[in-house]
C-alpha cells in the first residue's frame, strides 16, 4: 500500500498552509550560492500544487517572502524577485489548465513595480479559475496583517461609519488580508523548525502543525500525503472534550 492510499478521501482539509523553509542550507549542503535553493524550492511549490489538484485541497497559501525577509542581503532580494516574475512566465499557462486562481497577501506596494505588474497579470489571468485558489504570501507578516485590520476598523469608526459595538469576529476577520478564505486546517513547516514565524498569526488558531526535517527544496508528494495522514489522524477539538468530538 503507498503512502498517498493510506489518505481518506472524506477528511481532506480545505486549506494547507506552508512555511518552506531550508532553501539556504539546502544550497550550503549542495555548495551552492542561496539563490539556487531558491530555484529547487520552486521547483517543490509545483510538487505542493500537484497534491493539492490530486486531492482536492481548495486553498494553498505558501510563504515566499516575509516583511522581516527585507533584511536579507540586496542580491537574495532581487533573485527571489526575479525568481518569482521568472517563474509567473515560465508557469502561467500550466497554472490556467490546472484551473488554479492566484492571490497574494501582503504589502504589495513595498515590492518592486515589475514584480507588482507581473503579480497583477497572473491575478487578472486567472481571475475565473475555481479549481484551487493559490495564495502567496509576500511581505507578509501575521502581526503586520492583524495591525492593518486593526487600523481599516479604527478608522471606520472614526468616521463614524460604525460603532464598535458592530466589531465582531466576522467583521474583524473580513479586515484581513485572506478575506472569504477559510482558516487553515493544516500548517506544514520544513527544515526542521518548528515555530509559526509571524505567518497567519490570527487564521491558524485552530490549525494542525505538522513539522518535518526535510529541506523545502527536497519536499516530495510523498511528504505532503504524511502531512495529510498525520492531520487525519489527529483530533481535532475545537476546546471540546473528547467525548463531545466523538458522539
Ligand atoms: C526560506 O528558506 C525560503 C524563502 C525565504 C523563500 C521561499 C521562496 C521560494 C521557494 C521561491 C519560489 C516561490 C514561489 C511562490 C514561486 P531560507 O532561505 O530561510 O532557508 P534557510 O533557513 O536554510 O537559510
């Protein structure tokens, strides 16, 4: 029996979040410049994007770049800019026959304007596509998009325009970057790290972790089908006791 038939069709999360991560130390084991790490990684968001068509997973946010990643040297900078423009070109059509819908979450304005155009292109393109929505997380920080949820409302109600009586966590959650996205189910880290490093700080509240020592450039389906398996064999309790869950 593979690993991917051990997985039940009935109990596949809606929506995978990963944080890739080890492209640098891949490079560094292979003696390559980080950049190359990079390359392979991308190479592995197709392999995440397969199992998701496989699958039915509906929604796949990674994170490819966070606000703290600006302070990454000025050349890694622009190859991950480049790699991501680079990749848009190179994956376009194939995204569209795999009826996959882009978005990106994040402060977009602070990213250069040939990458904000090429984003806007894939956007537009596939604007119609309903099979899986692919959600890139770019200068994105949890605390950057709770604080920027915090400041539409405030000034709302400033204006008068609402009271705060009407703040509830419907309306807060519609301020946020991933508006009309499900909460994930599933968090997947690599490399072996196992922290949330300022991702979706508020929509993963409820999320299954799964961390795995393998390099993000080294990630294969095969992981990805674990990760399922090891979600669908937790249980999950919403602050419930057990006994609630199961009758
Ligand atoms: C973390 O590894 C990875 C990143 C900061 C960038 C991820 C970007 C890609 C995989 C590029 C392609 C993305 C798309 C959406 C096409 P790291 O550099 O922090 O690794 P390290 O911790 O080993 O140094």
């Amino acid at each position: 029996m593979s690993v991917k038939d051990k997985i039940d069709k009935l109990k596949i999360p809606q929506h995978v979040a990963i944080i890739m991560d080890g492209n640098g130390r891949w490079a560094k084991s292979h003696g390559k410049i980080r950049l190359s790490g990079h390359q392979e990684g991308a190479k592995s968001v197709k392999k995440a994007l397969e199992v998701c068509g496989e699958l039915g997973i509906k929604y796949l946010t990674v994170y490819a770049f966070s606000t703290e990643n600006w302070n990454r040297p000025k050349t890694e900078i622009s190859g991950l800019m480049n790699l991501l423009v680079s990749s848009i070109d190179k994956e376009l059509d194939e995204i569209n026959k795999l009826e996959i819908k882009i978005k990106i979450i994040g402060e977009i304005d602070k990213l250069p304007g040939n990458v904000r155009k090429k984003l806007q292109f894939a956007i537009e393109k596939t604007k119609n596509n309903s099979k899986l929505t692919f959600i890139v997380a770019l200068s994105y920080s949890g605390r950057w998009d709770i604080l920027n949820a915090v400041k539409k409302i405030a000034q709302k109600v400033k204006d008068n325009k609402m009271n705060v009586s009407d703040i509830d966590y419907n309306y807060f959650e519609s301020q946020l970057a991933t508006t009309g996205i499900p909460d994930p189910e599933l968090l997947i880290r690599t490399s072996g790290e196992e922290r949330i490093s300022n991702f979706l700080l508020y929509q993963l509240a409820y999320a299954e972790l799964f961390f795995t020592d393998v390099l993000w450039p080294d990630f294969s389906k095969e992981v990805f089908y674990q990760a399922i398996i090891d979600y669908q064999n937790r249980e999950r309790r919403f602050g419930k006791t057990s006994e609630q869950i199961t009758n």
